[in-house]
C-alpha cells in the first residue's frame, strides 16, 4: 500500500485479530546498528494445546492476507 511502512502494516494486522479476540503481543528488538530504531513485531499469544483456537487463528491469517 503506496505510503505506508511496514510497521504500519504489522499494526492493521495485529488490530484484525485482536478484533477477533486473538491476544496480540508486541515484542521489540535492538538493531545490529545502534543508529537505527528497535524493530518493532507483533506476535499472537495463543495456547498451543488448544488445537480448535489453532485452526481458527489459521484462518484469521489467511483472510488478514
């Protein structure tokens, strides 16, 4: 999408499936470079022994794409 970062992109897609209900969770990490700014992502916290959560948030990935 012309004008948009990529972490813009990573927050629409974090704010579909928290909309879901998907607990989304940001985790920052340091650049190799000092100079640059931490690299921001969004990772969903989701119980892997729920295998019926699972496939729905399957789902939800497909149709965010």
């Amino acid at each position: 999408m012309p004008g948009t970062d990529e972490g813009s992109e990573w927050r629409t897609h974090a704010e579909v499936l928290r909309a879901a209900g998907v607990t989304v969770l940001l985790h920052r990490y340091p650049r190799a470079d000092s100079r640059l700014p931490p690299f921001d992502t969004f990772i969903p916290s989701v119980d892997a022994a729920a295998d019926e959560m699972y496939a729905d948030f399957k789902k939800l990935i497909t149709a965010a794409t």
